[in-house]
C-alpha cells in the first residue's frame, strides 16, 4: 500500500481545472493504493484506497469516481454510518445506508458536470423505483443520508425495491465507517468534523465563485453535515426530567434547620425564626401516556423505534405506560405492562380509517394525571380551545418538517 496513489494522480490533477471545489476537499483527503482492492475504490473515513481497476477506467470517469469518494469523505458518510450503527444496534443496515449515501452522492456528481461509470446508482432513480414523486430539480435539496436510510429502512416494501434496484445499476457498497489503524500511519490525523465543515464551506465558496463544477450545485444539497440531535436523545431527556423525583413541602413537619434555629432561639431569648417545612418524597408512581393517531401515516419502524424508547425509560422509572389509540374519538384505553409493551402493539388491531381531532384524546390524557404525553401523529387535526396542559406533550411526527404545534415539543421520527 502506497503513501500516496499512482492510479489517482492524473485524475486528481485534471479535478483541479474541472471542479475547483472537488479539488480544494481533495487536498484534506489521504489517497491511497491498495492493490488487493476488488472495486475501483474505497472510502474509509478521509481516506480513500483505489485499486487496479481504477486505473483502466477513461479519464474523465476516473475524475467523476474519485470525486464520488471525495464527496464520501467531505460529507462525513463514514462518520455519520458509525453514528447510526451506534445509534440503531443491531438493527443498523450498513447496506441501506450505502444505497442512501451512494444515491445522493452520485446525483450530486452528475449534477456537478462529471461522468460516472455507467450504471450509476443515483437519487433520482432511486426515489422513481420507490415510487417517490421527483420532479428532477428538488431531490438533491430535500433529502439527505439519515432521511433516506430511514425512509429504505421503514418498510419491507422499500427496502426491497431499494435493493433490486441497487443491484440492477451493479452497486458495490465501497463505503466503511473508519479507516483502520493502518491507513492512520504516514499521513498525520485526518481533519476532524468540525473542520471538515470548514473546509466544505470554503471549497464551495471558491467553486461558487469559479463558476463552475460542485460549487454550482452545492446551496442545494441538504445532505451537508450539520450538528444534529438525534430524536431518541431528545425524547429521553424530555421524559427523564418528567420522571423526576420532586420532593414536596409537607406543612405538619418542620425541617430539621428550623427545629435547630428554633432551639437557639429559645435558649437565647430572640423569637422563633419564620416556618420552614421538611420535605417529603414523591411517592406517586410516574405514568407516560403514548397517544397514537390511528388515522395518520406513523410507519411501523418508527412506531416500534419510539415506543421501545418510551417503554425503555417507564421501565427504568418503574412507571405506569397508558396507550390511548384515537381518531376522532378515543378508540382503544389500556393500560400496557412496560416489559411485554412491544408484544401487545404487534398483535393491537388498530382502527383504519376516520378523521382525527385532538381535542377528546388530550381530554382523557388530562384526566390520567400524567407526568408526560406522547403523541404519534401527522400532526393534522384540530386541537381546541383548551389551554396547554400543565405536564410536558410530546408530538412524535413522521414528516421531516412537521408542522408547528399549539403548546409541547415536536418531534421528527423521518432523521
């Protein structure tokens, strides 16, 4: 393995007259040889290995596939695939993601100019085999990685169709999530993500001022890594502070200060100090209200994602789980035994059909006394006149923009 690649010279030189931009990210990523690599090329990290087909391939192929790797390396792909996979577990599919990087950073090649080795896997052509309405123009702008591996992951049907058309284009998934100890070694740290942001700005600032290449095309792509917080992460934080302990003043006990000052009070003649009260332990047993919207559009993946968080935290708390199943009345009112929750939604025939109104399932939520409300729903229907309630609401929506809501915290299952 070569310290710096033979096969990619000339492709990466040519990238500094065709894609000012492309070839500004080039310089922060460490080109390699590896002689043992079956594809063209590989991305690890920042590092990107190319192999002896690479070589074979025309010129102009090679500048569009090294900049395919390039982009990998410049969007944090490796990176953000190690965060999901954290993320998810075992349920992680590194083949969907690859699928989902792949398609965006091709659109976004081609897009820019450049020729690719035919077929191509691109965004376009993967949204038309999902049946995903595109109108060509918009696609790069409105879906990036974490969105699109979610939407492939979220139903069988997707994840099916995605497959058969990633082998009908000859996707070879040549993305990974770090670079291996070995790649470290000769070429000093690879940039961090905070710096590869800058360098990203930067290059498609001076490719927007050439004119030409990448920098054209990048105010449009939503794929830029930006600092994100999971939902999950948000959830648990929301509900955890729900939870909480909170110790209350009980009025027929004095605290043990007073009853001290009080003594030395006494003792020296000065009057009592004013009335402080001991305080006592919550003992109400915490309960979490899941709210679903049996006429939304909720996929199964991300009701199963949310609801193994909420009965993941009424476990630790050792908390009551409600589930109200609701249209435009409440449909179904049970109480769920956290430990066999997952079970009993598998096997709750749920009511099709119907309008949705807010209003009668934040009525009965109210009446449970809840420490925390989550409701799971598009998001479209009418709420009332009644005013906030006094414990937090939680709207769980599957778009990736929802709507704002009257009072509580939104948020999107879609990232």
């Amino acid at each position: 393995m070569t310290l710096h690649s033979r096969h990619a010279s000339a492709a990466l030189r040519a990238m500094t007259e065709s894609d000012p931009a492309l070839a500004a990210l080039a310089l922060w990523c460490r080109h390699r040889d590896d002689a043992a690599l079956c594809g063209p090329a590989e991305t690890r990290g920042s590092d990107i290995f190319y192999g002896p087909a690479f070589a074979g391939l025309p010129l102009h192929e090679q500048i569009g596939l090294a900049g395919h790797h390039v982009l990998h390396a410049s969007l944090e792909h490796s990176a953000r695939m190690a965060d999901m996979a954290l993320r998810l577990g075992d349920r992680f599919d590194a083949d969907h993601w690859a699928i989902a990087c792949d398609a965006i950073v091709n659109e976004a090649i081609l897009a820019a100019g450049h020729a690719l080795p035919r077929p191509a896997l691109t965004l376009s052509g993967l949204l038309a085999a999902l049946g995903v309405p595109d109108d060509g123009n918009t696609a790069l702008a409105a879906w990036d990685c974490e969105r699109l591996y979610h939407r492939l992951s979220q139903a069988p049907q997707s994840a099916d169709a995605a497959r058969r058309h990633a082998r009908a284009q000859e996707f070879r998934r040549d993305l990974h999530p770090d670079a291996g100890e070995e790649a470290q070694s000769g070429g000093g740290p690879p940039p961090d993500r905070a710096e590869w942001r800058a360098h990203l700005a930067r290059a498609l600032a001076a490719g927007q001022a050439a004119g030409f290449g990448l920098g054209m095309i990048g105010h449009r792509l939503a794929d830029l890594p930006r600092p994100r917080t999971p939902w999950e992460v948000l959830l648990r934080r929301i509900l955890a502070r729900a939870t909480l302990p909170r110790p209350r003043p009980n009025p027929f006990r004095p605290s043990r200060s007073w009853l001290a000052q009080s003594a030395s009070a006494l003792d020296q003649g000065y009057p009592l100090p004013p009335w402080q009260s001991r305080l006592r332990g919550h003992r109400d047993q915490p309960r979490l209200v899941v709210a679903l919207d049996s006429s939304g559009s909720i996929p199964p993946e991300a009701l199963r994602l949310l609801m193994a968080e909420v009965t993941g935290i009424a476990r630790r708390v050792q908390g009551a789980l409600h589930l109200l199943v609701f249209d435009e009345a409440v449909r179904i009112d049970c109480v769920l035994d956290p430990a066999q929750a997952l079970q009993t939604l598998r096997t709750l025939e749920l009511p099709q059909g119907g309008g949705t109104d807010f209003a009668p399932v934040l009525a009965r939520a109210t009446a449970l006394v809840p420490s925390a409300l989550v409701i799971l729903s598009d998001m479209d229907g009418p709420t009332g006149t009644a005013a906030a309630p006094r414990f937090p609401v939680i709207w769980a929506s599957p778009q990736p923009e929802p709507p704002a809501a009257p009072f509580g915290q939104v948020l999107s299952l879609a990232r």
